[in-house]
C-alpha cells in the first residue's frame, strides 16, 4: 500500500513531457498515447476509451474521454503457473537500464529464458471475424509482425499457444491502459471477475501473473482515474521504456529487411515504371514505427506478463 501511495504521489508531482523521444527513448507523451489510443480503438474496436462520466477522476493534460483505455470481460481460462517450465539450464536474458533516481545502471525485466509447455492451439484462424464483427484480414498490413520478433527475442507469447479447458478455472478481466506520467509510457491496470462475476482478490488475481514478474513488477493499488475505489493489480511500468525501445529497434530490422526482400522482388518483377515513385515512397513510410503503433507493440509484450489473459483473442491476422 506505501509503494501504491508513493506512486500515486509520484504521478501527480511529476510534470509532463511533450517532446517526442519514442524511437530512441521507448516513451511517449500524453498526445502520442492518445494517438495510439485512437489507432488500437480503430483497429481493434473491443477496446474503447472511457466515458466523460462524473465517476471519473480527470487529469487536465488528456481530454476527458480520453482519460484511459478499456477491454472488459476478456477470458482467462488458465492459471499462469501452468504455462512456464523454467528450465534451469536456460540463460535468463535482462534488459539492462538506467535507474530514474540516480543514473546508474540497473537490471530490467526478464525478456527470455525458460521454456514454454508445449499446449495445442486455440486461437481464432486470421480470417475469423472478431466480436465487433471486423474482419481482422482488413487490418493496416504496416503493422509489423510482432510475432515472429518476439519469438527471436525469446518473449513467449502464449495466447497461440493455449487449448481452451472447459473447467470452472475460467475467469474474465476488465482492462485497463493509462498514461504514466512520471515513466512517460502505458500503465496497465488488471481487475479480475470469476466465472459467477463476482469479484476476485487481489491474491486471486496474483495468480494470473507470470511468476517472473509477481515480486517485481506487480502492485495491488485501486485504479487512479476512478472516483470510487476499485482493487485492481497493475503492471509498474518502471521498466515499460527500456523494454519498448529495445521492441521498437528490433520492429525496425524487421521492417527493412522487408523492404530489402520487397525491393529484390520489385526488381525481378519489373512493374510499370510510372508507379516507381509511389512505391518507393510507401517502402520509405514502412521503414518507420509511427507513434500511433506504439500500443500494439505495448499489448504484445504484455502478453507474456500475464500469460492466460487472452489479450489477443481479437488480434488475430497480424
């Protein structure tokens, strides 16, 4: 409870930044989520951001209904300690970063190591068609393939992995996704139901977070932009940048070796000249990470935060 309070304190003393460093820093300003805020809503319309209503506590820099984002009554079919085997063996890679408070050089979070159970599939094919009725192959192809990054780096993304038990293990959480002003980057904010919709606890809801990361990285505090006290389990966000930035670099490589194999492609194809100039403006625009992708780099990494929340159970086709 002291470590929530001194958070709250934190975010509310610190002041916000407005200058654009996401590329080379991983963090982003209150405009840039708002902009990622509106991409993830567009592309993925189970999330929505809140209501202007008088339950919610606003803060001055965001517009009202835009305070945070949110996805509600997302399955959980499985408890997080049934998708790890640490295998003792395996090296434990950290992404190494500089504290906040004093400048020196401080372990981040655990991005590999361990293996992964070998489960059978459960996820949606790319052609289905999400609850919001969108068919999920219409979806902007600049999106990079997070996928296949985050298997190289060693992030295991255990949505594609899970068979769906028909138990009464199942569980349903509303998620919650604000701005941290005092880490610059996405808070995320989980409050879990069972499957009767009664409330779970804070322990209960312990036991949806990857071993990994319970002592390290989550916190029982009740959600800040809500009137009424709500429990909720937040992922702290102080490790949020290094994370993203080394993400955000690894997207980059990706999307030029793309463009190397398109422009190879292009040249054995030898399309009609008088479309050259626009396509090599579009293989410029894709060599980039725009600021409005930003969350959906965020969702997947959080993913292997809490492994058996089906995050992705609309994000098929990516």
């Amino acid at each position: 409870m002291l470590r929530s309070t001194l958070s709250s304190w934190r975010e509310y003393l610190t002041p916000v930044s407005h200058k654009s460093t996401f590329l080379s820093s991983g963090q982003i300003t209150p405009d840039e989520f708002v902009q990622a805020g509106d991409y993830l809503c567009h592309m993925f319309p189970t999330w929505e951001w809140n209501k202007a209503g008088n339950d919610v506590l606003f803060r001055n820099f965001l517009p009202e209904d835009k305070q945070f984002l949110v996805m509600r009554k997302v399955p959980c079919n499985v408890r997080a300690k049934q998708f790890v085997n640490i295998d003792d063996s395996a090296s434990e890679a950290f992404v190494q970063g500089i504290n906040d408070e004093d400048g020196s050089i401080e372990n981040g979070w655990m991005i590999g190591g361990g293996e992964t159970d070998h489960l059978s599939k459960h996820s949606l094919s790319s052609g289905d068609v999400t609850p919001s009725g969108n068919n999920t192959k219409t979806m902007d192809e600049t999106t990079p393939d997070i996928d296949d990054l985050m298997e190289s780096m060693g992030i295991e993304d255990t949505d594609d992995i899970i068979d769906t038990p028909q138990n009464t293990d199942r569980r349903y959480y509303d998620l919650y996704i604000t701005y941290s002003t005092s880490y610059k980057v996405p808070k995320m904010y989980i409050v879990g139901f069972n499957g009767s919709g009664s409330p779970l606890t804070p322990e209960e809801m312990f036991e949806d977070i990857a071993p990994d990361y319970r002592s390290k990285t989550a916190t029982i505090e009740k959600l800040p932009f809500y009137k009424n006290t709500i429990s909720s389990v937040s992922i702290h966000p102080c490790k949020h940048a290094n994370v993203m930035r080394i993400l955000l670099d690894k997207v980059l490589v990706v999307k030029r070796r793309r463009r190397e194999e398109m422009s190879e492609n292009h040249n054995e194809h030898k399309p009609n000249p008088e479309s050259d100039e626009w396509e090599d403006l579009q293989n410029d625009v894709d060599d980039t990470i725009r600021a409005d992708q930003y969350l959906i780099i965020f969702l997947k990494f959080i993913t292997s935060v809490t492994p058996g929340i089906e995050h992705d159970y609309t994000m098929e086709g990516w």
